[in-house]
C-alpha cells in the first residue's frame, strides 16, 4: 500500500467523519460513502440494509456508477453470495470470479453477464446488532488482500452515522412527548380553572370537549347525559358543526361506546367504529369515524353521563386513551356535583399547576437531578403528605435520590432491596403498591413504623418497560392515604420517566458524537505521523544525497553543479513544504510541547496581527489542548480569509476546572454560525467534551468567540445513573 493511496484513504475517512459529525440524514451520508469508497478503491460501491426479519435486503446508496441494481431495489439474501455470507457469519466476505463459488439468483447473473471478477463485502454493525453491508465490486481485476479492513474502517462510519440518526429520533420523540403532557396539564388546568369559577354548566361542557379535542390526537369530542329513560342526550360537542346536534337524543342498546359505558361503567374503546350498531351509531356513521372511546363520568358514585372522542383516520388511538379522556371526565364531574368547596378545587388546580411546572422543567431539558428534587418537593405540598422520597432501584439495593419532608432522608443513601420494604415489592411487581397497616411489619417497614409512619403509597418509576426507580410518599396523622393517591403519583412517575429517557439518551448522543471526533483525530494523527515518517523523511534524505554529489562533481562542470544544486534545494523546499502540510492535519506541536507552545507557534504564522493573552502554565489533558488548538486555528483562519481583519486578541486561562477562550477580531462580522463546517464543526468539537460555546458577529462589529473547556473532559453528560438523590424508599 503506497503512501498516496493511505493518503487518499484517510482523506476520505475524513470527508466521511465530517459528514457524520455534522448529522446529515443517513441517506445522504450512504450516497456520499458509496461515491468515497468507490473512487478510492477505483470500483463500483454499494451500501444495503438487511430486512428485520432477515429474509432480504434493501439498496440504500450507490455511487453512481454501479449498473446492476438501483436505491430501493430488494433482493432476496440466497440471491447475492457476498451479503448472504456476511448475514450468516457477521464478518466480511470476498468473491474472485463468483461463478467458481456457486452464486445464484438475479443479482448473480446479472454480475456474471457484467463481468465482476472480484467483489467484498463488509458488515455494518449498529450498537451490537447487524445493520447491513457494504460492497465493493471491481470488473476488471482482483480486488487487493486487505481490501475487507480497508472497507470495515467506512462501514464504522456508517454505522455511527445510523445511531446517531436513531438517538436524535428517539431524543426528538421523547421532547415531543414531553410537551404534549405539558399541553395537556395546561389544557386540563384551564377546565379546572373554569371549574373553580363555578361556571354554568353549558359553558363549562363546552370548555371541556374543545380543549379534549385539542389535545388528544382525535378530530371530534362529544359529551353525553344518561336520561332515566334509557337514552342519552348530547350536551356538549367540538366542533360544534359537522357533528351530532347539541340537545339531540336517542336511545342507547346496540354495540357502541356510549351503549357499553353505560353498561359497565367502564371506559370502551372501539378501534374499527364501521362495525358498530345501534341507534347511536347509525346516527354516527354518517360522520365516518374509524376509531371511537369514551370515558364515564360519575357523579358521587352515580354514573352521570359520558365522554366519547372519535377520528375518521384509520390508525388506532394511543393506548392511553381513556385515561387521558378520564382526566377531563373528572374535572366535568367535578363541577356537576358541585359538592367540592373552594379548598379542594385548589388542591386541583394546585396539582395541575404542579404537574405543568415539572412537565416544562422536563421539557426544557432540565438536569435530572433538579427534576428529582422538584418533583419530591410537589408531591410533598400537593399531596399533603409529612415524607417523599424518589429512589433508584438497583438489583441489590435501592438509592435514595431526592426527599422532601419532616423525615426527610440523606439523598446518597441506600438501603438493601432483599428485605421487606414498600420499594423492594414495587421492584418486584412492577406495580404500585400501597400498606396501610405497619403493625405486623418486618425489615425496613418495621424501622418506617418505629419513625411512626402509618401510612404509605408508591409508584414505579418505569423507563423503557422496566422498573427504573419509584416514587414514595407516607403520612404519619394515623390516617390511610386516600384512595386516589397512586393514580396521582403516577402522574409525576412519568414525568420522571420522561426525564431520565431524555437525558440517556442526550448522554448516548454525546458519546457517540465524541467518539466520532476521537475517530477523526487518531486519524489525523496517523496521517501526520506517516508524512514526517515516510515522505518527509525520504525527501530530506534525497536532498541530502544530493549535496553529497554535488560536492564530488569535478572541476569545469559548473552548469551540472548548479542544475544538482537546484534540484537539492527544490528537494529541501518540497520537506518543508510537507511540514506544513503535516501541522495542518494535526497538531504535532501540541502533543509534544503543549498548548502554549502550539498558539505561540501558530500566532507566529497568522497572517493578521494578533495580541496573545496567554495564561496557562501547565499541560492540559488532550483532549482539551487539541480542542483549543482548532478552535484558535480556525477563528484565526477566519478573520484572514473572511472577516477582512486587521487585527486580532485571544485570550486562554484556566478559571477553576475550565479552560477559557475568548476570541475577537475587528473585521466585517455577520459570520453565521448554522453556516459553514468550520462554526459548525468547532461546536461539535466543544460541545463532545462537555464544553460551551457562543459566537457573537454583528455586522461591521467584528466576530467574538468565547468558550469554556472541562478540565476533566470524561465527565460528559453522564445519564443518570446514581444522579441526585431520592426518598428513604425503604421507609416509606
């Protein structure tokens, strides 16, 4: 393998980790490999996804020269020899002449009558599972020995490119989820409002079903009133046109959902609403809807009436459905009876208030351990409770990571799960689980009735399917806990659960951005390290050899002596020239003498006059000095090529456990940091190891640039795994 064709290669590994880094969308990143490698290997490259039942493949990039097939073509895996093999084993595969090793199937053929004499393909693994293959194909000549590893260093690539795309899906998701709750609390909060108002009940009813039907994913919401007569009236409809009259009335029997709520008494739900029968529904089905739910509303234990929400779309409704619809069902019962006073419609709309400020402390990403915190201290006033507790649950024991309360406990703590406690049976079953009775108590119950609690509650925590941690609150009046209390807890467990999916998954996103920048700089590394070890060298060696035989030249040949010693001297340029090249694609000069050294080094070379305010006075961990290095390069770079500057001032210091920058220069300003790879890639750089950046470039005002770098870089958005702390779980 030459020099120029390593080159080249880590040329393209690094266009390809620029693209990754900068999170384009996977199909434009399979576009841009396939066109890399296939240049690189001077061959045909092809990228596919394996079916996720195994039985095919799916051609997702292509460079642009490949004959055979087209993106999107799907062939079976016995049809092409190299992916089949590469899905059986998970290691790379060649074919040379692939007639002489059996092949078969369309794609066989048509390689045949094309001629491909020699093809590899390589796995393209996503966090442990096999994604799909990459495949190069030459019609010429053998592909080289190596050619497998050579490709297996673009399918990593590939393969972050993926999770990368796949974390911020799943972190975009979870936002969404977060916001919608938040909607809906403010949505439920407004009903409550009007509620605490005493409303008339028209006004309230009509309140109720528009701001159902705003929030939950459906297109028409009713409201109905059982009459003793067996028939229900509507009372309340959004929209109000395109919908059953207001005041219109029929007689319930049949299969539908306000027939079989005022049957059971129970939420239904019907998910092909065509099938259904009765008087109601043939009045319905003139408004096409697909899928139908309804919830009971129950008036000091007497069922009053029912809400029923509907969509004319074909997909079903969320799974949570009737419990979303109960939440309104409540507040609507609640002002029917009109029995509550003032006190309790404030603990609602407290609770509300209560659950909006920790849905939006979620959604604005907020640390983890401050949602933990908030969320002991919300439950504690809005409950009424004397001890909270959030606890994580591990296979031996559980943490406590926040409490609130009287009895507050240590957060930090721990306690063993193996004995008997509340957490230890919520660990178990996965369930809340309630004990209103510590007389017979033992282990950890029998130390929370010694601390005289008389009365406990909890609810799981659950993060991803699994029992994650839980939520504990106890009282000590000698009163059980009402009824209600783990149907209201469970609302801030998901909250909870909403904040430690984000931050898992904002952590796996850091990593795997990080580890992508890791990737790019060993590269540069090894490029700069085979330049000064291989053609650097070589050329100061030809150079010298040469001024050895100029010296032996005989006398009177004075036009060979110059014609040698130009071409020694060209020699001599073409080193230095390399070089510089070299301490462009990595900073040698940082690793080996440190940061100071390396700005000093490069404020030297700047070709705009900069005054350096340097204050660091030891060596920095590498990653850090590597990061401040590009980011003073390339501001620097900048302010010669665009900003038109005629002068420039950094300053670097260490402010406790950060390294600070700050850079400014008085040129044209107007630089957009969403534009261009050099901003966008310095973000990346900063925001991998933990760091903060900020760009401000007002037109004609110059560019500043102020950064902060940990010192300790290895503390990169950890997920919350021992994160604040709980509730004494095991009390309570």
């Amino acid at each position: 393998m030459t020099s120029d064709w390593l080159a080249r290669e880590q040329a393209a590994l690094r266009r390809v980790a620029t693209l990754v880094g900068r999170g384009l969308r996977p199909g434009e990143i399979f576009s841009a490999v396939s066109e890399e490698v296939g240049r690189l290997f001077d061959c045909e490259a092809g990228i596919a996804r394996y079916e996720s039942d195994g039985s095919a493949l799916i051609v997702v990039g292509l460079s642009q020269g490949f004959p055979v097939v087209a993106i999107g073509t799907r062939y079976e895996l016995e049809d092409f020899h190299d992916s089949t093999a590469v899905f059986q084993t998970g290691r790379a595969a060649r074919s040379d002449h692939p007639a002489a090793h059996g092949a078969s199937g369309p794609v066989a053929e048509r390689l045949h009558r094309m001629g491909f004499v020699s093809t590899v393909a390589a796995p393209i693994a996503v966090e442990g599972g096999l994604w799909g293959v990459m495949t190069v194909a030459h019609l010429r000549e053998r592909l080289p020995a190596g050619t497998e590893e050579r490709l297996e260093k673009f399918t990593e690539l590939v393969a972050s490119a993926i999770a990368n795309a796949e974390s911020r899906a799943e972190l975009a998701a979870a936002e969404a989820r977060a916001r919608n709750l938040a909607e809906e609390q403010a949505a439920l909060r407004r009903v409550a409002t009007l509620v605490a108002r005493g409303v008339l009940p028209d006004e309230l009813f009509a309140a109720a079903t528009r701001e159902a039907r705003r929030v939950l994913p459906v297109e028409f919401a009713n409201l109905g009133r059982y009459e003793p007569d067996g028939t229900m009236t509507f009372v309340a409809a959004s929209p109000e046109q395109g919908t059953l009259p207001v005041g219109s009335r029929f007689p319930l029997g049949g299969d539908n959902v306000s027939t079989a709520v005022a049957r059971t008494g129970l939420p239904f739900r019907i998910d092909h609403y065509p099938d259904a029968t009765g008087p109601i529904a043939d009045a319905v089905h003139q408004l096409g809807p697909r899928v139908a739910a309804g919830a009971p509303i129950v008036v000091e234990g007497r069922l009053w009436g029912v809400m029923i929400v509907s969509s004319t779309l074909d997909p079903p409704l969320p799974a949570d459905i009737e419990a979303r619809l109960a939440a309104f069902t409540e507040l609507v019962a609640t002002a029917i009876a009109n029995t509550e006073n003032h006190a309790a419609l404030a603990r609602l709309l407290d609770e509300q208030g209560s659950l909006r400020r920790v849905a939006t402390l979620v959604a604005k990403r907020g640390d983890v351990g401050e949602v933990f915190s908030a969320v002991a201290e919300e439950v504690r006033r809005v409950l009424g409770v004397q001890l909270v507790t959030v606890c994580r649950h591990d296979p031996d024991d559980i943490l406590v990571l926040s409490s609130a309360g009287s009895a507050a406990i240590p957060p930090g703590s721990r306690w063993p799960l193996d004995v008997p406690s509340l957490p230890g049976t919520i660990y178990k079953t996965g369930v809340a689980a309630r004990n209103d009775d510590f007389g017979d108590a033992s282990g950890l119950d029998a130390l929370a009735r010694d601390e005289g609690l008389s009365s406990a509650v909890g609810a799981p925590i659950l993060v991803d399917g699994r029992v994650w941690g839980s939520i504990n609150i106890a009282a000590t009046d000698g009163l059980p806990l009402e009824r209600d209390v783990e149907e209201r807890l469970a609302r801030f467990t998901d909250l909870i659960a909403t904040s430690v999916s984000n931050a898992t998954m904002r952590a796996e996103l850091a990593a795997s951005r990080a580890r992508v920048i890791a990737a790019a700089d060993e590269a540069r590394r090894r490029i700069e390290r085979d330049l000064h070890d291989g053609a650097q060298q070589r050329l100061i060696t030809l150079a010298v050899a040469l001024r050895r035989a100029e010296g032996s030249i005989p006398a009177g040949e004075d036009a060979l002596r110059t014609q040698v010693a130009r071409v020694a001297d060209g020699l001599r340029g073409a080193a230095e020239e390399l070089q510089e090249l070299s301490r462009g694609i990595h900073p040698s000069v940082v690793s080996k003498h440190g940061l100071s050294p390396a700005l000093k080094a490069l404020v030297r070379r700047s070709h705009v006059p900069v005054k350096l305010d340097l204050r660091v006075d030891r060596r920095l961990p590498d990653q850090v000095e590597v990061a401040a290095y590009y980011i003073v390069s390339e501001a620097l770079t900048n302010a010669a090529k665009h900003a038109d500057a005629t002068r420039v001032w950094v300053s670097v210091r260490i402010d406790e456990d950060r390294l600070c920058l700050s850079i400014r220069d008085d040129g044209v300003g107007g630089a957009d940091p969403t534009r261009g790879s050099g901003l966008i890639g310095l973000k990346d750089r900063v925001e991998a190891i933990g760091g903060k950046i900020s760009i401000e470039s007002p037109p004609q005002e110059g560019t500043r640039i102020e950064v902060e770098l940990p010192l300790d870089p290895t503390q990169v958005a950890e997920a919350p795994t021992s994160a604040a702390p709980a509730p004494r779980a095991a009390r309570a």
